[in-house]
C-alpha cells in the first residue's frame, strides 16, 4: 500500500479531485491517498498567518500523522501526475530523512493565485514534493507543536535536518511549467503560480492536460 498525503484547501477543492484522479487513474498499486484538510487535523493548531493556502504548513505533519513508521509521499494539490505514483516510491533511500527535487530558481510572477505573494527564497518549492522516509529519528522532531511554532523559513528550508539527510529527485518529478515552460518527460507537473481551474491561469503551458483530467473526472465513460 502506497501511503500518499496530498494538500487540501477548499477554495481549489477541484484541482485535489482532478489530482486524485490522475493518481488512481495510472496507478499500478493499491495507493492509501489522505487529504491534508485543516479541519480534520484535531491534534493541530494553525497559528501562521503568511501561508498561501491552507496547507502550508500542515504538511509537515506527514511523520507524525503515520506515527513515524514506513515511506510516504506529501504533494501539494495543484498537481498532475503523467505516469504511475509507484515510480517516486523507488526512489526511496534509507540514508535519507526525505526527498524533493532541489529546484533552483527565481519565480518570474511577484503575485499568484488568489493574489498570495510569491517571493524568492531558498529552496523555495523542495517541499511541494516530498517522499518521507517517516521512522528516520531526525523527523522526530516534526510534532504538531514543533509545526504549529516553527517559522516557514525552518521548516521549508529543512532547518532540522542536515544538508546529506536530504535526498534528491530527478525534476520530472516535480516540473513547473508555468515557471519553466513544457516538458513531455515530466511525470509529474505542478502548476505553482496558479492551477488551470483559475481564470488568469488557465492557458498556462501544459494546462491542456489539467482541463482533460478534470473532464475525466466530471463526465461519465461510456465506453
């Protein structure tokens, strides 16, 4: 069973389903997916006032939400996956805390979606993708009160842990194309300035694939 955990906030409740369904639609293994939704997160207390959406800091919560046992994988929910979820899982490395792609890069838009500041700062989107490899001890140290009182340079920037306990995945897994343009090769596409679903966004480069996969999941097959 692969353990998935993905962004929820319910002002883009549409680009979650549209991931959902392009996740179980490729998937080759049974895939146990998770909403990071605030109201359903009990043992937490959100008390920052600059994210961007509602999961920006919740997904920190991965390790402790699994009880520090086994892999799994956090994505924001302004994603499409293009192949199977099981291909991140075997890219997992013992050695490592976690894994992202170390995108470096400096955004092209000051304001994205819904007018939230985008600004520039290190290892800026490393943790829109992360495979976790929850029972390292360094996660131990990820608990709701940690989460709830860390600044989001701590936590974004991976603060707690040592530079060689972060691992790194190819960028196919984690591709930008509204910041870097189209990729064929990309297995997974993250639309970071603004999903499809958003007027001013919606004929971003690759966006064609998104509108398809939300049609997938709004009309009936009758095949």
């Amino acid at each position: 069973m692969l353990r998935l955990f993905i962004g929820y906030d319910p002002r883009e409740a549409v680009v979650y389903h549209a991931c959902v369904n392009s996740i179980v639609r490729q998937a080759s293994q049974p895939v146990a997916i998770t909403p990071l939704a605030l109201k359903n997160l009990r043992s937490y207390t959100e008390r920052h006032r600059d994210g961007s959406n509602q999961f920006t800091y919740s997904r920190f919560l991965v390790p402790h939400l699994t009880g520090w046992t086994g892999w799994a994988l956090y994505i924001d929910g302004d994603m499409l996956l293009r192949e199977d979820i099981a291909g991140i899982f075997e890219l997992k490395d013992e050695a490592k805390a976690v894994l992202c792609v170390h995108h470096d890069y400096r955004t092209k838009l000051r304001k994205k979606y819904l007018g939230a500041r985008n600004e520039d700062y290190p290892r800026k989107n490393w943790s829109s993708v992360m495979l976790w490899n929850c029972a390292h001890p360094a996660n131990r140290t990820l608990t709701p009160e940690f989460v709830q009182n860390a600044s989001g340079a701590q936590l974004h920037r991976f603060t707690w842990l040592g530079d060689e306990l972060i691992g790194e995945l190819p960028k196919e897994w984690n591709w930008l194309p509204d910041e870097f343009g189209a990729n064929e090769h990309a297995k997974l596409v993250h639309w970071t300035l603004g999903a499809p679903c958003f007027r001013e966004f919606a004929d971003e480069a690759m966006a064609e694939e998104w509108h398809r996969e939300r049609r997938f999941v709004n009309t009936p097959d009758e095949r």
